[in-house]
C-alpha cells in the first residue's frame, strides 16, 4: 500500500493485488471507500473535480487476463479490462472482423487519451454518452466478471441500469469483454455529433449494424443504438422490427430514423438541447442506414 498525493487530486491509498480473488475480497470489504483502477481517464477527472474522493485505488491492470486481447475463428474476441482502445484499433482481427468496434474506439478523444483509455472502462463508467457502448451492443458484447462468489458472465444488454449505473456488485471486477463471431458479411457504421471533432463528448451517437438474411423482405437484419438519448444506451426496437418486415427504400430508412427518434427520451444539458438531439437522431440514424445498407449491397 503507497500512499499518493498530488496537488490537484485528493490523497488516496494505492493497493495493487496479486490475484483476482485478493482485489474482489478488498473491494468488497471496502466498498464505500474503494474503487478498482484501470486507465483513470475518467476517474482521474472525478477526482479531480470533486465527484469522487476515493480512500484506495485497487489497480487491476495486471491481473489475470486483464491485458489479453485474443480472436478465436471459433468463439470471437476477447478483449481484456486492461487494453487499451489504441491497441484494439491497431489490432488485424479487430481491424478485419469487428472493423465497427474500431470505429467506435477511433472516435473517443485523441489519441494519447486512447493509450489510457479502455473500452471496459468505458463501459463500466455507464455514461449514455458513451462511443463504445453502441458498438459493443450491437455486436452481441458480453462481460467476463470476477466477484466474490468467484467468475459469472453477464451479457451487456442487461449491464446498464441508469446514468453511471451497472449492475456491479461490491467486490465485482469486469475482467473482459467478449463479443461472439460477427455475422457472415454485415456492415457497420457509428456516426457523432460533437462540439468539436476530438475529445468531446457525443451529443448524439448513432450506431448501425447491418446483416444480410435474403429471407426477410428488407434482405438483411439492422441493429441501431443511440447513445446520449435516454439513461442508458437505447436499442431502437420498433425501427428494427419495422425495417424487418420492409424492402428497402429511401422511404423505409426515413420512416425507420423517425422511428428511432421518437423512442428517445433526451434531455437539455449544457452540450444541447432535448429537440436538437431528435432533430439529430432522425437524422444521423438515417444517414448511417443508407450508409450500411450501400456497404451491404457492395
């Protein structure tokens, strides 16, 4: 234990354990006072700025199978707690097999953020606005947790329960994420709207992924997420189920963006305001359809 004082962050204990089951075991027994570290991008900022005043930063970087970043033609990706978002756009499988979690990953800040930045991280801080979190939805992600019970696997459609919120429990560290094999020939797009093009947070975040099924009338299966429209991630359910039973057309991918734009629920904030953002969606949800549905006909 090594305590560290910086002049523009509160003084906190630093605790680096051998194993999974030492680091689970302490931030349970302290789980008011405690908080596991990987990158610190957005933790750093909290502390900072007084959201957070952390007695022990429990890193886990180093810990069983957090650094791993592993393709399995058989069973998918895995992408440890600890990889950066730099290392997993330079990597081939991702770059070749996942080339939309590489976007995605591309569009967080820049990129000496990106060397600290994780997409655990991301995910674990459960901000709507998220760039990763579309993405890692649309593509089926699930989390390898370690907790104090030992190892589970939670799917991440179920991961996200409100602003900053997960279904974390004390002693709980996400360990992994994993997606399983991409469908044969889908194509996908994440769009976002900023104040400037690097380092903002999104406004409005738009995630498509497109799967050919020449048995659906539309020929092929979307998925479209929304980031920054509602308290966690939003799933446009009634524009996918609507574009299942369509053939494609101009017409059918505007009905289905507004579709989209009238399941959000945004509010006004100091980036934008509440009609702006469906203004936005409509729109950015729109354009990434025609986008995936040309990339699925090429």
């Amino acid at each position: 234990m090594v305590t560290i004082t910086h002049p523009s962050l509160p003084a906190f204990e630093y605790i680096q354990p051998k194993t999974l089951a030492e680091a689970s075991r302490f931030l349970s027994e302290h789980a008011d006072e405690a908080r596991p570290f990987l990158g610190g991008t957005d933790l750093f900022v909290r502390m900072r700025d007084g959201v957070l005043s952390p007695r022990f930063l429990v890193d886990v970087k180093n810990l069983d199978g957090t650094n791993e970043l592993r393709f399995d033609p058989q069973t998918g990706l895995t992408i440890g707690a600890a990889v950066s978002m730099n290392r997993v756009i330079a990597s081939p499988d991702v770059q070749g097999i996942y080339p939309l979690l590489a976007e995605a990953c591309r569009s967080v800040a820049g990129y000496q953020l990106r060397t600290r930045a994780t997409i655990v991280g991301n995910l674990c801080n459960a901000s709507p606005a998220g760039d990763t979190l579309g993405a890692c939805l649309a593509l089926d992600g699930f989390l390898h947790i370690h907790g104090t019970a030992g190892p589970r696997r939670e799917m991440l459609s179920d991961f996200f329960v409100g602003p900053g919120k997960t279904t974390l429990k004390p002693g709980d560290i996400v360990t992994a994420v994993g997606f399983p094999l991409p469908p044969r020939g889908c194509a996908g797009v994440y769009l976002k709207l900023g104040r400037n093009r690097l380092s903002d947070l999104s406004i409005v975040g738009v995630t498509v992924l497109g799967s050919p099924d020449p048995g659906l009338p539309s020929g092929a299966h979307f998925r479209i997420v929304l980031a920054s429209v509602a308290p966690v991630p939003l799933v446009a359910v009634e524009a996918e189920t609507y574009l299942l039973g369509q053939p494609i057309t101009p017409e059918t991918l505007h009905r289905a963006a507004h579709l989209a734009s009238e399941a959000t629920k945004p509010i006004d904030d100091i980036r934008s305001s509440a009609r702006y953002r469906k203004l936005m969606v409509a729109s950015l949800t729109e354009k990434a359809l025609t986008a995936v549905w040309k990339k699925i006909l090429q």
